[in-house]
C-alpha cells in the first residue's frame, strides 16, 4: 500500500466552515511545544520469522498506516501495526514495546487461509505469496487492519483498507487497484481478527464489506485507483460511531501520462460513515447528498452507484498532479474536549509542516472549518501517517484528547520512503538510514490553542494506572487502606496469590479483604464521577462495588451477571479528599470475582456555550409517515387490586400469591404485597412483576423505603429476566430511589423483588412506588 509521495496520496477535504456563534468554543490552532522523541524502530522489534514473501518480500515488516493505541479487557496498553500482515504490539506505560514480536502477535495475515468451524474467512492464494483469494467478487486479497473498536475488551470490531490489483493478482501493482473498506472482527480479547465467512460459490460477497467499491473494467491497466482508502479510528457521538473515508471516483475519461499511456481522471476528497454495531459489516449508514442512508450492498457506492457526499472534491490524475491547496488525510478523528469540537488530522501537500487539521462541531451534522496547518512540528513526507494522541484519554480505544495530546507519527529510514525514484524530504531527527523497508514511531507535544474550553481536570483509572503510588493522583490499597505491592510481571497491584488485586481497568477482592483504588482530588469544585462495571465471569454468587467518601458509601451495588453497564454519580468535593472505589467479596466468598471498575473523574468543568449544530443534510420526504408514539403510564399504587390488570402480577418466590383482606399473600406470615406496601417472608421473597404490553422505550421511577430502624434492612433488586438491573440493601430507616430508562420488547417482563436482611424479616414492612413510562408507536 506504500505510494508515491505527492501524486498518488488522495484528497481530502472540508466544506467551508458555519461562522461561530458568539462565544462558542474554537480550536484555534495546533503547535507543536518540543522536539521529536523516538518511541521505537520497527527494524529493532519487528517479528524475525517475517518477510520473505514471494514477488513483496518486506510486505509485513513496516508500519503501512497510522499508530492506533488501544487496551484490553484488564487494561494493557497495545499499539496496532497495520500492513498485509497485522499486528499488536505490547507496550510498557512509557509507550515502548516490552519485546520483540512473534507470530503470537499477528492480528491477521493476508496471505494465510483461516477456517473456523468448518467455515471459511479468508482463503490465502499460497505459493508463499501475500494474498488472499484472486477473484474479485469475493472482497478477499489484502487487508490492513487501520482502527479498532470495543465496549467490553472481550469482543471488537475493526475496519480495514482492502486492496485488489485487477489482473495482477497475486502481484500487487500501485498504478491500478481498487479499494474498499472492509470490516474484521475479533471475539478472544483482541488477540486476533477476521472477516465475516467467505462463500467462493456466490456470484458476491459484498456484504462482507461496509463500502463497496465499483467493479473493476478488463480493459484498464494503468492509471487507475478507485474506491474507499484508509478509514480513519472510529469515534463515538451521541448513539452512533462514526469514520471518515478517502474516496475516489473515475470519472471515465482520460489524459496522456507522458510514457505513452493513458491515466484516469479522478474526483478525490472524503466522506464519512456511521453504525450503531461497530461489530458488524451491516447496518452502516453513509453520508449522502440527501442525508444518511443505509449502505445498499446490492450495489457499490460512488459515481454510477449509491452517491456519498464528497467533502473538498477535486478533479485530477492522481499519478501526476497534487490537490489544489493543499490535502488533507483521514489519519486522526479525535474530540477535543475542553472545548466539545471535533478535529480532523492528516497530510496536507502544502502548507509549511506538510500537516494540517480541520475542525467540526458535530459529526451528524458536519461542518468542517478549512485546513489549517500545524505548526511548529517537522516537514513530513506523506507517508508519514500523523495522528494525535493523549495518554490520558479514557476507554479500550481512545479518541479524545486534551489540551496537550502528542503528534504520533510514522518516519521512513530510507531517505526516498521506498521510492527511490520520487525524492521525499526526511524529517531533521537524526535517524539512521537502515533497512529500505524499516519505519520508525516517534512522537511530539502539542499545545492545543483553543477558545471556550470548560477548564476542567480530568482523570481516569486506566490511563492513570503506574507501577508508582501517588501517580497521577491515584493509590492501590487493600480494603484496610494498607498499600498494595506491585507485581511488574503481571502489571497488578495485589496482596499476594488469591488476595485482592488492582489493574488498570479493574480488579478482585480476596476472600475477606477488599480491593481499594484511592483518589486524591485535584481541586474543590462540582465533580462528575462515571465508570464502567462488568462481572467477567458467570460463576460465584457475586462481587459487591463501591464508591466512598470519608467513610461515607455513595454507592453500592452486587454484580451477579457479566452484564456491561455504566453508572455515574455528581457531587461537590474538597481539594486533597479521596474517593474510594472499592471492589469487595460478595456474600459466599470471591470466586469468579474479576471485574471490570473503571472509573473516571471530572473536576471543576464549566459550562461552555456550544456552537449551534447546523440542521442534518436534508433528506427525501418519507412516505408514507411513521404513525405518532403513545406514551402509556403505569403505577403500581393506582393499578393495584383484587384482580391483576394493566400488565401487574404478583408472585412469591415460591409460585403465584392469592388476594385475601387488601394483601396479596404468599405460603409463609407477612408475605405480602399491598398498594404501596411490600414484606418480606422468612425465606420467601416478594416479587411485583410488570409484563410489556408493546415494545418501546422504558421510564422507570421507583422508591423503595424501610420505615422502622429496627429492621436490619431488605435486600431490593429490580430484574429483566435473568438480569440484575439493580441490587441493593436498604437498612432500616432508609430509603433509596432507582430511575432507569431501557428498551423492552413486547411480553418482556420486569420483576420488583424484595427479600429479608441478613438475620430475620421482623420489622421489614417497605414502602414502595413505583411508576413506569413505556413510549411507542401507535399499532
């Protein structure tokens, strides 16, 4: 995928900016505030069983795309090599690889054939090429993998930049090929990827794909590139996650190319693409003329097929001329969030660094601000693939930055980046000049020159994490507050075999003891605490988390089910006060007790006020119109009666409860469920269940209350099917509200349980409501 280095790298493009609103926040500018700093050269880490191949032999042995860091499941650091051959690279917290690399780290090889159950993904043409299947209606010759994505650390999604040489194959040609953006998955961690199963025998296997590109023409053979090049990272907003593209069109004529040939005439620039799955090739939506609109994969997209919007078209031969003004690439999609904007990164043909950027307020309704270049920062060639990066961004795969990211990028040992016939400048930091084929990693600070930001402090756990107490404002302890010892090899904090343990994105308790990630608040001010929490394995009876301060419990709740969630809490906090997170054994001991608790904390933010977003592109008018939503009102005080009705049951934990004198009554004394009233049995629990009548999206306010302080409490726990909602222990004397908002399906049923504290159910009388607001679309 290497390219000449002016005339074949493709155009990119932004529509010109709305003007700011008065006072709407801005990012300004983009300077660079040291020097170059090598992070590690990939002739030096590289896998040594590589290369070789026939016809490329050097295909897997250089970064072919830009340097994507993301996390898995326990929160170690990676960075993704994308080439033919893709790999994963573990990082120390410095950012420098641990070791060198060995076929273990391959993500994906394009030139071998992977079967799984019986089924085929990826068919290796053999021979010892780097090549997949040579028939083009498969979508199945080389692919790099270019970005990542995962909620879980368990399951991600990938995009990938596919090549075919039409005619070529297995030889790989940069003077004709087609391209596509291509979709991976991985399902064991991270550790490897592949495409959804090929099947030889369909006349296409297009759905494999998020962009299809136009089929090839026999007669071309030179001059040609058209399709989908380089998806850039994904990044989330609002519902969906959004990529940009490269895009080129043939547009079907032609001009001399000085060597007695013909090359094609091209529109170039780029386009965006979204999904709600990022762990699916269906299902993406594209950016048109008309709005966004599912990807057909009946046909191909771009001229002659289903339109994409083209931001900063140009027309040109990409093989001998460079965009007018200057280009810019879709290496880099982060969010800057002081200020909210959305920046765009990439390779400019002009301008004084070669690198420029472009802003947006939004990314459903995109308004993209003229290049702009950054500066202070080296001359780089185009190849150089530039992204930003902030070591402090939280999640598996990170795409927000603060005020000071880092310019990552790729350099190219040899002085010509492989193309001895095209001069490309070197960046001035002292490199060697090695293997032809070899690239090095380097980054550079920015400062991010914004107007509006929200002047908050932010940090988060997985970034955060060190072997080094203190750092970064966090401290590992066990649950009596006495530091933990950290193990270098297992990149933990622990109190030694089977006790409790921290890693950067979670931890166990031991079997008596709790595991305690300790925060020292940076100011005084309002404060956002969020986090994600997920039990990673089915078996034990549960692993109780919680979050404290001064002693006081903020927050509590027992994970029984691997469910993904995400919680969060606002409160006013004092600088140099801790806050607590605490992972401790659930009633039954710790097994099956890892966790993800991944929390993050934002200080002092202000409010900023926000560029008003410009309407969505106008779509076609739908016809005919969907019908108008209901909204239907439950309350199990009003619905209550001698008959159940309005979707209402009552049960007991031990079958169906009869009516009798105001109560619904259970097998043992006090079972019993009223109005606004519930009480537990000795060793029966009471459950209020609600069953859907219509799908649609769920309110639900719910105040459970426990009158008389000698109680020694219930247990409450609001669950859709076998799923814990909630869970919590209400102490006598108190009460707790729980407001949830969900989709249900039609039938799907959600149980109100309450059970007896610890000791007995004297005194367990617990006044509850409950009130639940179901919209959806009129039948």
């Amino acid at each position: 995928m290497d390219r000449p280095p002016l005339s074949l790298t493709l155009a990119l493009a932004w529509s010109c900016a709305l003007p700011c609103a008065r006072g709407a926040p801005e990012v300004a500018s983009l300077e660079g505030t040291g020097k170059p700093e090598l992070l590690w050269d990939w002739e030096r880490y590289r896998d040594p069983s590589s290369g070789g191949h026939t016809g490329d032999p050097h295909a897997d042995n250089t970064f072919d795309g830009p340097v994507r860091f993301f996390r898995d499941r326990r929160g170690a650091l990676y960075a993704l090599a994308s080439h033919a051959v893709s790999y994963r690279i573990p990082l120390r917290y410095d950012f420098r690889p641990k070791r060198r690399l060995n076929r273990s780290d391959v993500l994906f090889d394009s030139g071998r054939t992977y079967r799984v159950g019986g089924r085929l993904h990826h068919q290796g043409y053999g021979g010892g090429y780097l090549s997949g299947s040579a028939v083009e209606s498969h979508y199945d010759n080389r692919l790099w993998i270019f970005s990542l994505w995962s909620e879980d650390g368990l399951h991600y999604g990938a995009l990938a930049h596919h090549e075919f040489y039409p005619g070529l194959v297995p030889w790989w040609s940069n003077r004709v090929w087609i391209n596509a953006v291509h979709h991976l998955r991985s399902d064991d961690g991270g550790r490897s990827f592949l495409p959804a199963p090929l099947d030889p025998t369909a006349s296409s296997n297009s759905r494999r794909l998020v962009l299809v590109p136009r089929p090839s023409t026999p007669s071309l053979r030179d001059g040609f590139v058209w399709g989908f090049f380089h998806p850039s990272n994904l990044a989330r907003e609002g519902d969906y996650w959004y990529a940009l593209t490269m895009v080129s069109n043939w547009l079907g004529s032609t001009r001399p190319n000085g060597k007695g040939g013909r090359n094609g005439i091209h529109e170039q620039g780029f386009a965006m693409i979204r999904t709600r799955n990022p762990l699916s090739p269906l299902g993406w939506e594209g950016l048109t003329p008309r709005g966004w609109e599912r990807i057909d994969h009946n046909t191909f997209q771009g001229r002659g097929g289903q339109p994409l919007r083209i931001f900063h078209r140009q027309v040109l031969d990409p093989f001998r001329e460079s965009p007018r003004g200057g280009q810019l690439l879709t290496f880099g999609l982060v969010r800057h969030e002081p200020t909210g904007r959305w920046i765009c990164l990439g390779y400019a043909a002009g301008g004084p660094t070669g690198l420029a950027f472009s802003t947006s307020p939004s990314l459903n309704a995109p308004s993209w601000s003229s290049p702009k270049p950054i500066r202070g920062v080296p001359k780089l060639p185009p190849h150089s693939y530039p992204t930003l990066y902030d070591p402090d961004a939280p999640g598996l795969a990170p795409y927000t930055v603060g005020d000071r990211p880092y310019l990552v990028f790729v350099h190219s040992n040899y002085p010509n980046d492989a193309y001895p016939q095209r001069p490309s400048p070197v960046p001035p930091v002292g490199l060697p000049v090695t293997d032809r084929n070899s690239r090095s990693i380097w980054r550079l600070p920015l400062r991010v020159v914004a107007r509006g930001g929200d002047g908050a402090l932010r940090a988060a756990a997985a970034p955060g994490f060190s072997g080094r107490q203190g750092a970064k404002g966090w401290s590992y302890l066990d649950g009596a507050g006495r530091p933990l010892a950290f193990d270098a090899g297992r990149e933990e904090w622990s109190a030694g075999p089977g006790g409790p343990a921290l890693w950067a994105r979670g931890g166990r308790p031991g079997p008596r003891s709790a595991a305690r990630r300790r925060f020292r608040v940076p100011r005084s001010g309002r404060a956002l605490v969020s986090w994600t929490q997920q039990k990673h394995s089915a078996r034990g009876p549960g692993v109780e988390l919680r979050v404290e301060r001064r002693g006081r419990v903020l927050y509590r709740e027992v994970l029984r089910s691997q469910r993904l969630a995400r919680r969060s809490l606002s409160l006013s906090v004092r600088a140099g006060e801790f806050l607590d997170f605490v992972i401790a054994p659930g009633p039954g001991g710790n097994e099956g007790d890892e966790v993800t608790f991944a929390p993050r904390v934002v200080v002092g933010a202000r409010t900023v006020a926000r560029a008003p977003s410009p309407p969505p592109p106008a779509r076609p008018a739908p016809a005919p119109p969907r019908p108008a939503p209901q909204v239907l009102r439950f309350d199990a005080r009003a619905d209550f009666g001698s008959t159940p009705r309005r979707g209402w049951s009552y049960l007991s934990s031990r079958g169906p409860m009869r009516f009798s004198r105001g109560f619904y009554r259970g097998l043992q004394p006090y079972a019993l469920l009223g109005a606004g009233l519930a009480h537990p049995g000795a060793s029966e629990a009471v459950i209020r269940r609600w069953t859907a009548p219509r799908s649609g999206r769920l309110r639900i306010e719910s105040f459970f209350r426990v009158p008389d302080r000698r109680s020694d409490g219930v247990v409450v726990t609001l669950r859709s099917g076998a799923h814990d909602l909630a869970r919590y222990a209400l102490p006598g004397g108190t009460g707790r509200r729980v407001d949830l908002t969900l989709k249900v399906r039609r039938g799907q049923t959600l149980d109100f349980v309450v059970e007896r504290g610890p000791r007995s159910n004297h005194y367990d009388s617990t006044d509850c409501s409950i009130r639940l607001t179901l919209q959806t679309s009129a039948p």
